[in-house]
C-alpha cells in the first residue's frame, strides 16, 4: 500500500517486527544499529549558539520550540516546516490531537515565531498541510511572512470515500521573509513528454527536442505538481515513518530555493527526507525531530547518503514525469 501522507490512518503497532516481502525495500533500524546511530545524533543540551558550524548537518532530538531558541540566529536559507497536520494522529510515542483551526494557526504561529530568529533576511519558508489546514496555515504565515504562492501537488493514491470526494491532494505553502529570495527556476523544469510536436518551415522542431528517442520539452514549474510519488515499499527511499513526504517533491523546494552550501532547516524532520535531500543537493541542514525512533531513521538515510546520491524522477538537472524515464 501506498503510503497515505496526509497523516491519516492508525500506525500499526507491531509494524517493526513484521517481516518484510522480499521486493519490499523499507528501511527499518534495527535494534543492533541503535547504539552506534544513536552516536551520530546531536544532543541538545550541548547546543552552543556562539559555534555556528558546529550545529551544521546535525540531527538534533527534541521539541522544536525549545530546540531552536538555542541555535545560532541568522543563518538559515530555507525553512522546510512539514509539521503534523490538524488531525488526530500518532508519531511514535506522541499523540497529535486536532484542535480548531484558529488553535492549529497560533500554534503554527509559535513555531513560526520561534524559527524566525535563525532565518536570514532573504531566506524562504515552506510550509506543509493538507485542506483542512491549509487556511490556518495561511493565516499564520500572512501575520508574519510573504505569502508567494501555494503549491498544490497530487497525492497519487488517495483514499476513496462513499459521501465525499477522494482526498487526493495536498498543499505547500511558499512564503519568504524579505522581498529579496532565490528563486532558481532553471533548477526546477520538468521534462514532459510533447504530444504534438511541432515544427518551424525549415523542419526544425518548435521548441522541443530529441532525447534517447524521446521528444521532450522541459517547462516552467507550476504551482500544480502531478509528478510526485508518495515512497511505498519497493521505493528505496521508504521508511516506516507513517507520513514520509517524497523526496523528489522536497527536491523540488531545495533546488529552487537555496544554493549550494546554504542551510536547510527542518524542525520537524521525521524520518529525515529535507536533511537527505539537502545532502544530495550539496546543502548543509539542520533537522530536530521529537521522536528519537524517527530520528535514527533519519540518521541512517543520511548514513546512505553517503553513497547513494540518486533522487527518485530527478536525473540530468531536471524533474521528469511520472512514468516518462525509462
Ligand atoms: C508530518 S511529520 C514529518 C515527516 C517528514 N517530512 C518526513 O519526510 O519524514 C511530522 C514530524 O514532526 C514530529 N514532531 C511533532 N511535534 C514535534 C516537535 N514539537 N518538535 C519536533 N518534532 C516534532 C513528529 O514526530 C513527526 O515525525
């Protein structure tokens, strides 16, 4: 099955000890790998706000909220927040429980206000929900930042439902701090297969071109993304995180806003997509995750990032369609 991210669904208990298909590539930590995993996480309370760099690609375990008034102020680029959406829902051994949506937008809020201080004058934020919580979340980012668009991108599988219809999307919302932001649009085209493809007097294509036997054009991003696989269990990418965002979807968010080198914050890391993705993009990153479960989890990708630099649907410098590469 497909993994649902939109936080829906009970995690099952037991799923750690259920032996796996033999094609089913989900990556688990095994009892054996704690100890030493452990060793590569950060500690808080070692948290020193006048060494910058020393706080730079670390896992750190903890509640965001007071995990980041003691990181360093002003150095981050690009702020990933994909916080537990507003339902009720388990993360390991904490109960998220769904509160009205002005009580989800102050806390929002709170944790907005809380990264604020690390950001830097040109940083971007995105921030992740689906559409019960998406007006809440716009209305904590207008109090604070400017809102640029929204993201709606297609949650391949979604559930069916007899009175309602399927959920089959959800959103991100694109904010920056300051009118001065990266935007690198080139990084972030999507190779499409052209349909009817055209050509000049002279015989010359219109505006694709030819590649490995395909006709193709790479096109300016929307603001509509259909090319997204939530992981399931024969991606290498999956984990048993219960609501895993795809790392060709945080590709997208990293390449066009930040560069090289720049500081990727996520403080709500789970299973640690925005850390592996900025460790493949050649960024530095900060991850805090409250579940230490999940931040072993994440410490394990990150281990494989090492070695496996490959991002599922992105090749040759640029986004493809689903089912298009070969
Ligand atoms: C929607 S999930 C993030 C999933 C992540 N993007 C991924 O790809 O795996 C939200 C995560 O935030 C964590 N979390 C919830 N409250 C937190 C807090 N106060 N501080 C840090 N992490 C928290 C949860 O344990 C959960 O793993």
């Amino acid at each position: 099955m497909p993994r649902d991210t939109a936080n829906e669904g009970p995690v099952d208990p037991d799923s750690h000890v259920a032996p796996k298909a033999t094609r089913n590539r989900t990556l688990r930590v095994d009892p054996s790998e704690v100890a030493a995993l452990r060793a590569d996480l950060a500690n808080p309370a070692h948290l020193c706000d006048d060494e910058a760099e020393n706080q730079l690609d670390q896992v750190i375990v903890g509640d965001c909220l007071s995990v980041m008034r003691n990181l360093p102020r002003g150095i981050v680029d690009l702020l990933v927040l994909d916080p537990p959406y507003n339902r009720s829902k388990r993360f390991g051994e904490h109960v998220h429980a769904k509160r009205s949506l002005n009580t989800y937008s102050a806390w929002l809020g709170t944790v907005l206000d809380a990264a604020r201080p690390m950001l830097k004058p040109t940083a971007s934020v995105y921030i992740c929900g689906d559409w019960q919580s998406s007006a809440a979340i716009h209305a904590a980012a207008d109090d604070r930042l400017h809102v640029r668009n929204r993201i709606t991108w297609e949650r391949e599988k979604g559930r069916g439902a007899k009175t309602n219809w399927k959920n089959n999307c959800e959103d991100i919302w694109f904010c920056t701090v300051g009118e001065n932001y990266a935007f690198n649009v080139d990084s972030v085209k999507l190779r499409r297969r052209v349909i009817a493809p055209y050509r000049a007097a002279e015989g010359t294509p219109k505006d694709w071109r030819e590649t490995e036997g395909s006709k193709v054009r790479d096109t300016h991003p929307s603001n509509i993304w259909t090319d997204v696989t939530v992981p399931f269990w024969s991606m290498p990418e999956n984990t048993e995180h219960p609501t895993q965002k795809p790392e060709k979807l945080i590709a997208k968010l990293v390449l066009a806003s930040s560069y090289p080198g720049d500081v990727v914050l996520d403080p709500f890391l789970g299973s640690g997509t925005s850390a592996v993705v900025a460790k493949k993009l050649g960024r530095r990153y900060i991850g805090i995750e409250i579940d230490e479960q999940y931040a072993l989890l994440a410490a394990k990708r990150l281990q494989r990032a090492e070695t496996e630099r490959a991002i599922q649907g992105y090749e040759d410098g640029v986004f493809w369609e689903r089912n298009s590469r070969r």
